[in-house]
C-alpha cells in the first residue's frame, strides 16, 4: 500500500516524538516506496546490516 508523502512524514514525526518522550534513541527510519516488493526489497535486506 503507498501513502502519501504527508502521511509517510506525520509516521516518522510521530515515531520520532514516541522514542524521545521514551528516551529512545532513533538511529534511522527505513522506508520503501515499493510495498509489492515484499520481503526482497532493497530497504528490508538492507536493515538487518545497520
């Protein structure tokens, strides 16, 4: 499913917001634009490397 560019950017304010008020440390926030790619796409392989 695409989100919008808005809505993709309200999430990551919202999960910035979440780890700060937590005191969690957010290193990164991994999208891929492409959902039909599943499992194989480049943002999902290339997490585990982080």
């Amino acid at each position: 499913m695409r989100v919008s560019r808005a809505r993709q950017d309200a999430l990551v304010t919202s999960l910035t917001e979440y780890c700060r008020s937590h005191e969690l440390q957010l290193s990164g926030v991994f999208t891929d634009r492409d959902a039909a790619s599943g499992p194989a796409s480049a943002a999902f392989t290339g997490l585990p490397d982080v």
